[in-house]
C-alpha cells in the first residue's frame, strides 16, 4: 500500500484522533497513489498512526478512514453507513419529522461525507477526493441502510475546487424525477427543492432552533432575517405571533416561501424582498420594533482567513437587530461560519450590543440538533452557532 511518511513530531495531532493530514507535515510519499486512493500515514520512525483519503490538490493531503489496520472496501461503508443510520433511528424516534440528516462528514467517520433524507429520497454531497472515490459504494451503503428508493447527488459545494473536483449533481441510484419534495418537521410542511436549493434543499440544522421559535412567538411582532423557504417564519406564524415580517434577497427562495405557507393553511406573513442589510437599515431609521428578531444569515467565513470581514458583517446586522428590538425583546442569531468560533461570535455579538447601547443578556446557547454530532477529537465539525438574547425589560 501506498504510505505517506510524516515529518519528525507532526504525528501528535493524529495521535489525538484528529482527522485530517496537512501537506506541511508530510516527509515524503511512497509509491504513486491516485486522487482518493487508500494509503497508510506513518510517523517519521515508521509506525503506523491511520489509514486515509489522499488528495494531491488540497492542503489537506490525507482524511483518515480508519485507525487501525483493515480493509477500506464496500464493507466498511456498509458499517459506517449503517451504525449511522442506526444512531438517527434511535436519536430520533417519533420526532415527527422525515426530514434529518444521516451522514455528518468526519463526525461520523466518513470525511468529507453528507447525506439527507427527504422522505424516500436520500441527497448526497462529497466534497473530499476519497469519497468522490467511493460514491457508489456509499450509495449502496445508504439504501441498504435506510430502504430510501432514490439517491440525488448535490456534490456543488465550492469546497470542492480545492480537492480539484469538478462540481457534480443529478441521480446516482433512482428515478430523477421530481426533484422537489414535501416533507414534515413537526406538523409544519416544507417543500424542498433539493436539485437547486441551498445545501442539500433546506436547513436541516437548524430544525431544533425552529421549534424554540415557534415556542417563544406567540403575541410577539417577529422579524426573520434571510427567511429563505420561511422555516423560522412559518414556525413564528404556527406558533401563533402577533405578526411576521420576514426578509431575503432571492425572489425564487420567497416564491416558494409563501407557496410554503399556503401549503400550511398560514397567512398573514409579510415577505419582503431585498438587500438584508440595507432593509435592517430602512426598518431601524423608520423607527419600526419588534418583539423577536431572528438573524440566519449566509455564511460570511468560509474559513478563518475570511473571519475579519465576516466579523463586521456580523457586528453590522446584529447591532441593527438591537436598534429594532423593544425592551424585553428577544434575538436568535447564527453563524454557520466554520472560520468563526463561538467564543468570537459571542464577542461580536457583545459588542453589538454595547454599540447599540443596550444591555442584553445570553439565556441560551443554540445549536444543530442530535442528527449533526461534533466529534470531540474534531472541533471543526461544530459550525452552527447560536444565541438567543433578551433585552431587559
């Protein structure tokens, strides 16, 4: 087998279960292994530490399958796979919801792996050389697993330039059509586009921060920043808000949120169309309040390099949000940024609220839900980020 050789002392991250291999730390390469193809990583004295993924074209020229010395073949996805599978069924039984993810990349031993179900349709997303190399393999693995009819690739993630992999959508096992889908989560319908939506289709991670809405709505003037399909939005509605003004730039994203609230039997939603920003702005000098405001923005940094930049958009939209908000007033925001930490988010968010000249306070910290596990040996695997803030009153 192909062996990539580390450098003297670059073995302590994978001795500490970490998953990825950074081309600095590499010695030198034996034999020629292809783009994903299986190799041992080894220290600079010869012992074994893993069996991974190499990619020539990333920084990060090895993702660890295994740690130990065994086959990466179609049975070990299987395995993976199915022990996955499995944890969801378990984690979220009768949970009322047939929209979850099932495979969350390195957190569950497949880097560079994602899967959703839709209901009888599975979307996946590679991203990594390695398990650009497996896909069918991982495909089966999924249908096995779930007894889903049809697997939808959504391997468009930009991410996938840096492994030099073309982007790639369409079938891999099933019919093609149609590529929108209704799904439930918790009584509230949701029509997914999953062949041209962000991510796979729909926000899976924050299905859990949705319902907490829907809790904390009633008698409330709720105002969703970058509303998308209107998931906060509707969950405000059916949660019963005094009102619901929601805002996004796409007009094809607000098309079908508000066919998503007629599928729901709601009305009364506000959506408006625009630059987020610069109507946080309009709203702030016109003097409008409310009594929730909910931030989920795009990703602003993409990786840590970018967290400056992305450091003033979040300070800019989240002191508006304050301006907007009435005493006693709550805000749900959210970086889904993976070069922004929580211990920075929460310092951006402290300081707009300073700048704002308001004294808010953290009642709660909010995240994915159980179906997106963070591997503790793999921080970077927690990139949703969450607060829910009050405004004394």
């Amino acid at each position: 087998m192909h062996k990539l050789i580390l450098k003297p002392g670059r073995e302590k991250s994978l001795k500490r279960r970490h998953p990825w291999v950074f081309s600095g730390a590499v010695a030198k390469i034996q034999g020629q292994p292809g783009a994903g193809e299986t190799v041992e990583v080894r220290s600079a004295d010869g012992a074994f530490l893993a069996l991974a993924a190499y990619s020539p074209e990333s920084q990060i020229v090895a993702r660890v399958w295994d740690w130990s010395e065994r086959a990466i073949d179609d049975a070990f996805f299987q395995e993976r796979v199915s022990r996955a599978v499995a944890q969801r069924q378990e984690l979220l039984d009768g949970a009322a919801i047939d929209a979850y993810r099932l495979l969350h990349g390195e957190s569950d031993g497949l880097p560079g792996v994602v899967a959703d179900r839709y209901g009888d349709t599975l979307v996946l997303q590679l991203t990594s050389a390695g398990a650009e190399r497996w896909r069918e393999a991982i495909a089966g693995a999924l249908l096995e697993a779930t007894g889903a009819s049809r697997v939808w690739e959504r391997s468009d993630a930009e991410v996938r330039t840096l492994e030099g992999l073309a982007p790639a959508t369409g079938p891999v096992r099933g019919a093609r059509e149609p590529t929108r889908i209704v799904v439930s989560e918790r009584g509230i319908r949701f029509e997914v586009d999953f062949e041209r939506g962000h991510k796979t289709g729909f926000y899976l991670d924050q299905r859990e921060n949705r319902l907490r809405l829907q809790q904390l709505a009633r008698g409330r003037d709720v105002l969703d920043g970058f509303c998308y399909t209107g998931g906060f939005a509707l969950n405000a509605a059916a949660g019963g808000a005094k009102s619901v003004f929601a805002l996004d730039s796409s007009a094809e994203a607000l098309a079908l949120a508000k066919a998503n609230e007629q599928l729901n039997g709601l009305a009364g939603v506000d959506w408006v169309g625009g630059d987020v920003f610069q109507m946080l702005r309009h709203l702030r000098d016109g003097r409008r309040q409310f009594d929730l405001v909910v931030l989920d923005p795009p990703k602003f940094a993409p990786t840590a390099a970018h967290a400056p930049k992305a450091a003033r958009a979040y300070k800019d939209i989240n002191l508006l949000a304050f301006k907007l908000l009435r005493p006693g007033g709550l805000l749900m925001t959210f970086s889904c940024s993976g070069g922004v930490s929580a211990d920075l988010f929460q310092k951006i968010i402290a300081g707009s609220a300073l700048d704002a000249g308001v004294d808010a306070q953290i009642i709660e910290h909010l995240g994915p839900g159980p179906d997106h596990p963070v591997a503790l040996n793999f921080p970077e695997g927690e990139y949703l980020k969450g607060l829910l803030c009050r405004i004394p009153g």
